[in-house]
C-alpha cells in the first residue's frame, strides 16, 4: 500500500472526510485529495502531524509509502537550488547596480567594469543551472520553465530601468 492508500484507509477508519481531516491538519481539503491520489506528499511536519493522529509509527508510514522519502528528499532540494537561485538574481541586481549607478560605468575602472560584466555573465549562467536543476527534479513542462525565464527576464530589465531613472535623476 502506498501512502495515499494508507492515508484515505487510516482516515475512512475514524470516520473523517478529508474536510474534517485537511482542518486536523491545518491544510486545504484539496491538499488531503492530492496526498491521497499520490499527486503529492506532505512535508516532514504534516507526515509527523498524521503518524500521531492515526498512531503510526513513522517507520511505518514512511515505508509503506515508499516514495514519500524520495519525495521529501526532492522538496529540500529543489528549495536549496530556489534559494540559491534567488542569490544569484539578487547579485545580478547588485552588480548591475554598481555599473548603473556610477552613470553607465563611465567612473569604474575598466577592470572593475570587466570583473563585474564577468560576475553578471557567470551568475546567470549558474542561476539557469539551477533553474534547469530545478526543472528536472520538479519534472516542469517547458511551457512553465519558459513562464520562468520569461519572468526572471522581465524582472532583470525593471531593475535596470529602475537603476537607469535613478542614475540619471541623480545627474
């Protein structure tokens, strides 16, 4: 038995739907639906919440939905590589910043210039990494991964209009 099995059988045994149930819990009936058709897992906290609910051992619960730790593993993942992602985002904006500022870099140093272009072109390079990594363990249609980028991107040019308005308001 997988763990929406044991899920919707611990739950028909006590005699509660999955409104009495997802309000147990403190999620959405919709959330208990997916857990028990598969289509997702629950975190760490709610697998813990439902063990004592229905006094199960963990051991239990988990095994018996073999891929509830695979699945849980992949959740931790894929939110290091978002935030790691953010980062990047964030020092794109940082440098582009820094170049933006100083008037379209015209008082950087050239090295200084060229080291931030490197940083900036090296960001996102490791950000589309991650977003790809990210894409593969959350199985994205390409549709979705594009919706991304599209906005990352669009995010990227508010940032330097922004800089832009603000550099030159200054002069």
């Amino acid at each position: 038995m997988n763990f929406g099995e044991v899920l919707q059988t611990k739950r028909k045994s006590m005699g509660l739907t999955q409104e009495d149930l997802a309000d147990k819990l403190f999620v959405s009936s919709e959330t208990i639906s997916n857990w028990e058709t598969n289509k997702t897992t629950p975190d760490i906290d709610n697998v813990i919440r439902i063990s004592q609910l229905f006094d199960i051992s963990l051991n239990n619960l988990l095994l018996e939905g073999s891929n509830m730790v695979e699945n849980i593993k992949k959740k931790a993942e894929i939110n290091n590589l978002k935030k790691y992602s953010y980062c990047t985002v964030i020092t794109d904006l940082v440098f582009l910043f820094i170049i933006l500022s100083s008037h379209y870099g015209a008082e950087l140093p050239i090295s200084i210039l060229i080291a931030t272009c490197i940083g900036i072109g090296v960001n996102i390079a490791v950000m589309f990494y991650f977003l790809n990594r990210i894409k593969i363990l959350e199985d994205k249609t390409k549709k979705q991964q594009r919706k991304e980028i599209f906005i990352t991107i669009i995010l990227c040019i508010l940032a330097f209009v922004v800089t832009m308005l603000v550099s030159w308001f200054k002069h």
